[in-house]
C-alpha cells in the first residue's frame, strides 16, 4: 500500500510513456530500452491478458502471404523467425509443419514446391521435403486417403506467446524500465497547442503481492524511487483518490478494485493498444478502419494427436488454411477467422459454430484420430486487430496482416501486423517518434538500431547457463526455463530445487508458480494460471484439481487471506468456465 502512495506522490517525465502491455506494447518498451529511452509501460489488464496470450503460438514466415503477393511481408517473416531461433531457445523451438496435397481440393502438388522453395531462399537454406502418397500412408496412416496425391514437410517454429510478452517486460526492467499491469490510461494529455505530454491513468488494484526482492520491476512498485527524479507532493494527486488510506485497508482483502488517480509526464506517448487503438487515437487514412477479427482454437488432450509436428491442410467448406498442433502436452486444433464485435470490451470466447467449423476440417482430414466433440477439454479465443478498407465485404482471411503506424502531436499509435515481426513494428513505431524528440536530446543509442541491423547483432540478452536438473530430463527443462526467464531462471533451480518435476503431463514444473508469485506482479490467481504459467489452458477444467496444492505452494508470496484466497480460487473457475472452457460443454 506505501508503494502506491509512494507512486502517487512521484513527478517525472519520461521520455516514452508506452500504452499496452501485449507484444507490440512490451516490444517497443523492450526496444526503448535498448536504445536508452526512459521509459515506462502502462497496461490496463494483466500483461498479455488479449490477444497476444491467446495466438496461435507460431513464429512463422506464412506461406500463404505468399499466395496473397506479401513478398516483402514472408521475407520479414522469415528473417525474424531465424532470429527468434537463435536468440531464444527454449521459449521458441522449431516445428515441423505437414501439408498433404489432394487432387480434388486444395493447392497445387506445384504451387506447394514453388512456394517452399522461395521460403527456403529466404531463410537461406532447403527447409523442406517432399513424400509420396505411400509414404504418406505409413506416416499418417490417420490422414484422409482419397484423391490423396503427395505431401510437404516444412519448417517454422512455436512459442510461449505469453512468456514472450513477459521476457520483452523482464529484460526492459532490467535495463532500468518500469512496467505497471492493472493501471488503465483514461485520457491523453495535451498542451495548449495540442501537443501530446503525457497520460492520465487509474490504478485499478491495490492489493498487491509483497515484493520479495528487487530483481524484477515488473512485479512491484518498489524501486521507482530509484529511477525516477526526488518525489514531489502533488496534493491534487492525493486529493484525487477515491477513498482515503484508512478506508483503502479496510477493502484491501475484497476482491473488487478501488482506483487511485495518476498523471504522467512524457516527451511523446506511443499507442500500442491493439483492438483499442482507435479509441486514444483514429486512424487519419480516409475510408480505412480497424476490423476486429476473431480467431479461436480448441484444446485436446496430447495423446489424442500421436504426431510431434503440425499438420496444416485446407477446410472443404471455405478453402482456409486450418491445423492441430503438439502444445505443452496438449494438442490444439485452429484457427477461425470470423468478425469480431466492434465493441473492444467484448471478451473473446470461441463459439459453437466455430468449434463445429474447426471439427468439420478435422474429421474430414483426419479421420482416423477419431477425436469427438466430447474429448475438447479448452478453448482459447484471441482478436487480431488488423487495418481494412470497405465494410467488411472482404473474406476476413485476405485482408492484409501488415501494421501500420500514424503519428501526429507527440503521439504515435501502431497496430496490426504478426507476432512474428513484433520488432519490425517496435523499431517502426520509434522511428516515427523521433519526429518529437530534438536530435540533441536523443540518447545516443538511439540512431544505432534499425530494421536493417546485422542479423548476428543481439536483440534479447543471452541465457544464462542452467544448473543442472537431474532426475527431469535435464537438457530440455533447463533449455526451456533458460528461453522463458531469462536471467532469472537459475533462480527457480536454486530456490525451488524440491519443487522440479512436471505438473501432470505438461512440460511446466511446479517450480515456476512460486517464482512467478514472487517475481512477476501476480495481482489474480487468473494472473498466474493463465498466462505466467500456462497450465489454466494445459489442464482439464482449468487445473481447478490442483487449486489447494497451488495455494499451499503460493501463499508465501501472495499474501491473501484465506477469504481472499476462496474469493480468488472462486473467480478463477468463473473465469475459465466462461473463455476458455470446451464450447460443447454449455
């Protein structure tokens, strides 16, 4: 609670004030950084709570922009991907895709190779491989076999997308940002010219986890007087506050928000919002909006799906592009692309008609797996925020994937684009703020980066090396630990060396529930479940059989009482009934 008076009193201006903490947001704050912006994140939810904890999971170059004519958009695709490869294992790993070509539907035996082979020129190596239909029939035997004539193998890559967010805040922390979940900006603040100084936010929640250490800002407020000019008392700022310190305590073990008033000053404000952007900032392009497109995907247990690489294949209602993939112990079946509801606040959750679409493609290409409706044990739903022209006559999946970025008045806004090219929308995004910034105020690294930097320069820090974890598969857990906390990781071995082996059959271990209380601003147990960990979509019915063994684990590090902790367990299940329970289930 002193932490928060603390950060009501304090007065500074930023350079960059970033809105929106999901992987544009965190890339430009990660990017900032780097380039030595000060710099501070403001994110109205939990960090990666939209879209982008609710993608897909792929780092691919996308073959079908190449079908679309998206040269460009492929090559950046895959020169990111190859990056990401080297830069992060452990948190993006390369999977194999395979794509059966039909006679009587689908794309050419042709088109397929002609495609792959430009792919592979751009990744500057032959990353694919081609099979006979018998050869395919012993590989697959479950696939459909009719009209079957041969099929491709390929390469792309898979991640985390929420650990991913969470590793572009920890490394911008660590290099002296600051990073604030649950504080929503209400207003952009303007000069009298009209010139864009700063925000106005609302801190959303005041009951927070007690910090353990001061190695991750991410998860407190408790070092900013370290980074920030000397406070100063800005009586209008106490006098703004919804309820006084007595009355604050007093709810501080209800479950609802209370909300504090804070201004914030900076030199320019980038708007990384994603379906919201309009609402802080319109588009100035005449007759273009942002179309909310929703894509959903069902969960199934992993032994359902006996393959340990993607298959991709093209549904027979629409021709779009759908596939089942290996995830964490679990299989997942995806994607849709259908309108979403132009209002923002409107929580994605998979439909009926999508999850019967999604297994219609199934079982038409697959047969053999036998999987059923019943067998769905989750759902996850994201919405794609991408720049469209007309009234949404265009079919959702050709409308264009690139971003865009508009600025005017000291404020920038990007959004669109590919969780691929997170960095190509930061570096972007920055290059139009320098507009707002004199030249001799730039810090000097800021001239150094570009999209056209050496492949071999760095983006992320190194991983660290891993102690060893004997008894659980020990290359692959230190591998993965490494690729998801960085830094950090050999602390979950040291610190919770009783805690290493897997929760069920999933790959996360019990080790990183206590290190992501402690360390990563844990504000619900959704938090937690969802997105620090994954287990929320790994698990049948959310790991709510766990919940009591949770809690045990976490109470050190969140300090809830028991009533707020049953408050807590309560709202979760709630919560994952609701958005990521198996649509069949209602």
């Amino acid at each position: 609670m002193e932490l928060i008076m603390e950060l009501n009193n304090i007065k500074k201006k930023w350079d960059i004030i970033v809105i929106g903490g999901g992987i544009t947001g965190a890339a430009v704050f990660h990017q900032a950084i780097k380039m030595g912006y000060s710099t501070l994140l403001l994110e109205k939810n939990d960090f990666a709570s939209g879209t982008s904890g609710r993608s897909s999971k792929m780092v691919h170059g996308g073959l079908r922009y190449l079908k679309q004519g998206k040269i460009f958009l492929t090559r950046d695709s895959v020169t990111e991907r190859q990056r990401l490869l080297r830069e992060l294992p452990g948190l993006v790993e390369p999977l194999n895709f395979f794509m059966p070509v039909y006679k009587s539907f689908g794309p050419s035996a042709f088109l397929m190779e002609a495609g792959l082979n430009i792919y592979s020129l751009m990744a500057m190596k032959k990353q694919h491989s081609r099979y006979n239909a018998s050869e395919i029939k012993k590989m697959m035997p479950e696939l459909k076999r009719e009209s079957l004539m041969t099929g491709f193998d390929f390469m792309d890559a898979q991640v985390d997308d929420a650990r991913l967010v969470l590793r572009l805040i920890q490394e911008g922390c660590e290099g002296g940002g600051v990073a604030l979940n649950y504080t929503k900006v209400q207003n952009i603040k303007r000069n009298s010219r009209g010139e864009v100084v700063g925000v106005y936010a609302d801190e959303k929640d005041f009951n927070r986890a007690a910090p353990t250490d001061n190695k991750f800002q991410i998860k407190t407020f408790m070092d900013l007087s370290d980074k920030l000019d000397a406070p100063t008392k800005d009586k209008k700022l106490q006098n703004n506050s919804v309820m006084n310190l007595s009355e604050k305590l007093n709810l501080s073990e209800k479950l609802y928000a209370t909300s504090i008033s804070h201004e914030f000053d900076a030199t320019f404000v980038i708007n990384a919002t994603g379906i919201w952007a309009e609402s802080l900032h319109s588009c100035p392009r005449h007759g273009y909006f942002l179309r909310p497109l929703r894509g959903s995907h069902l969960i199934f247990p992993g032994e359902l799906f006996p393959h340990d690489r993607v298959i991709s294949f093209i549904h027979p209602k629409d021709k779009r592009p759908v596939f089942i993939f290996p995830w964490e112990g679990c299989a997942v079946l995806g994607t849709t692309d259908v309108d979403h509801p132009k209002n923002p606040n409107m929580e994605p959750v998979a439909s009926i008609e999508e999850a019967e679409y999604l297994m219609e493609g199934l079982n038409f290409i697959l047969p053999g797996l036998k999987i059923s409706e019943s067998d769905c044990t989750g759902s996850i739903a994201g919405v794609r925020p991408v720049l469209s022209k007309g009234n949404n006559t265009t079919d959702p999946s050709c409308e264009s994937r690139e971003h865009v970025v508009w600025a005017d008045k000291g404020l920038v806004t990007v959004t669109g684009g590919k969780l691929t090219t997170f960095r190509l929308l930061a570096l972007d995004a920055l290059k139009a703020a320098k507009q707002f910034i004199s030249t001799s105020n730039r810090p000097v690294n800021a001239e150094e980066v570009s999209r056209k930097s050496k492949t071999s320069d760095r983006v992320f820090n190194m991983n660290p090396p891993m102690a060893d974890l004997s008894g659980f598969a020990k290359l692959h857990a230190g591998r993965r630990l490494s690729g998801r906390y960085g830094t950090l990781a050999v602390e979950i071995t040291n610190d919770h060396k009783e805690l290493l082996h897997p929760i069920d059959n999933t790959e996360t271990l019990w080790a990183e529930l206590p290190h992501a209380a402690s360390h990563e601003k844990v504000m619900h147990l959704s938090d937690l479940l969802l997105r620090r960990v994954r287990i929320g979509l790994l698990l049948p019915e959310g790991g709510k059989a766990h919940l009591n063994k949770i809690q045990s684990i976490c109470e050190p590090y969140l300090p809830w009482s028991t009533e707020r902790w049953e408050q807590e367990k309560k709202s979760y299940i709630e919560t994952w009934k609701r958005y990521y329970s198996s649509p069949f289930s209602s």
